[in-house]
C-alpha cells in the first residue's frame, strides 16, 4: 500500500495503518464498516455529497463486481442510498 496511507493517524484510528497488500485493506474495510454499522450515526456530509460519494462508489463498484474492495463499494454505495431514501 502507499506511504500516504500507512502513515495517515486516521488509518491508525480505523485500523487501516501496516496494511500490506489489496486483500488486507479489504478485509480492513471490512472490519471497519462491521464497526460502523454498530456506531451511532453522525452527519458528515450533506445530501449532495453523500449522493456523489454514493455514486462514486457504485460506479467504481461497478468496474469488478467480485473484487473484495468493489463488493465493500457496492454495500456502502447503497447503504449511502438508502440512507438518502433513493
């Protein structure tokens, strides 16, 4: 993984820091929004940003439907959808 993101006191938070490889941050992302699902909720963005982040997400979901990260995209794509009723 890049320097940015072994390095980044965020991904220390989440646990994201000391991934090695592509598998390791799925299954980081993974743990990550396990977590998230049992966390109060907090408004980070507004609608706007959370639809073009929803889109994003599912359009980059898209490009290979059985990676491990694109699968994550796609649940958080429509979690963020269905949190916006769409």
């Amino acid at each position: 993984m890049s320097d940015e993101v072994m390095r980044d006191p965020l991904g220390e938070r989440y646990g994201l820091a000391g991934v090695r490889d592509l598998d390791e941050f799925a299954e980081a992302l993974a743990r990550l929004l396990e977590r998230g699902r049992r966390e109060r909720c907090v408004a980070l963005l507004s609608e706007a940003e959370a639809y073009a982040a929803a889109e994003l997400l599912g359009q980059f979901a898209q490009l290979d439907p059985l990676g491990a990260v694109n699968r994550l995209a796609a649940s958080l794509a429509g979690r963020l959808y269905s949190r916006l009723g769409a």
